[in-house]
C-alpha cells in the first residue's frame, strides 16, 4: 500500500491517468483508503481533504487521480426564477443545515427524504438525477467567476 499525505506538487500532464474512484464523503475525511482501477492500493493521512481530480501519486509512467463518483441530487431550475426566489430557496435549504451548490441556472442537493419534503413543501420544482456534487459552492451567472466554498471562517 502506498501512503499518501499530500498531492503530488508538480504534475507531469503528459503521462496517461489511472483514476481512484471515491465518493464525496469519503473524499472529506483525511484517513482513509482506496483503491486505483489498475488494482494499486493507497492509504490517505492528510492535513487537507483532497479535491476531484488531484493528482496523488505519479511514476515514470503514469498519474494515479482521485475523481470523486457522481451520486443522487435533486436539481432546481434556476431558468427564469427571480433573485429572490433563489435566495428564499438557498436559505431554507440552508436552514435545514441540508448542503447544496449554486451554478449559474440550477442549484444541487442531495437527494435526500428530508429536501424532498422542504422542496414540496415550499412548492419548489426538482429533478432527481445525477452529478458531482461539490456543496457550498456558487456561480451567480454565467459570467461571473465561481466562488469556492464558504470560506475558512464557516464551522459547525
């Protein structure tokens, strides 16, 4: 097993990537294990969780990336809805202590019983589906910059 503490610094992008699947709560935690698809088993004992699509571990010949797995959310359509709308959503989500993401025209949150109900209660229309869910980060338009997570400041 190769232990892993940090990724690696400097990447060379010309070589081909061997992915280590993970899921997003495992990808939180700072010890954990996995397992690359070529069979190459790693140990994580990090001072910083790792992102989707750092670079772990590299050979002579090859990258080993963590990508985080797609899991169930609900998706809100942002299409035509008013500011204050969005932000009213984004509060009782929010108020929940449920986690959710903003992009520029959908917002993301787990599915989960407990946000299908707020949603239905608040007559909020969703879509199950599938995607990357990275929570508490948001993109206000198409043009603005995406700002990334809630800041150092913000504990539970």
């Amino acid at each position: 097993m190769i232990l892993i503490q940090a990724p690696v610094p400097i990447q060379d992008f010309e070589l081909p990537v061997i992915p280590l699947r993970a899921q997003r709560r495992m990808m939180a935690k700072r010890l954990w294990r996995g397992v690359a698809e070529d069979g190459t088993e790693f140990g994580f004992q990090l001072s910083t969780p790792l992102s989707s699509g750092d670079t772990i571990y590299q050979t002579a010949t090859a990258r080993y990336v963590v990508n985080q797995e797609p899991e169930a959310v609900l998706e809100i359509s942002l299409s035509g809805l008013p500011a204050s709308a969005t932000a009213g959503i984004g509060w009782a989500v929010g108020n929940l202590h449920l986690e959710f993401s903003s992009e520029a025209l959908r917002m993301l949150t787990p599915d989960e019983p407990a946000a299908r109900q707020l949603l239905a209660r608040i007559q909020v229309a969703f879509t199950p589906t599938t995607a990357v869910f990275r929570p508490g980060r948001f993109k206000r338009s198409v043009t603005t910059p995406l700002v990334d997570e809630f800041g150092p400041s913000h504990q539970h």
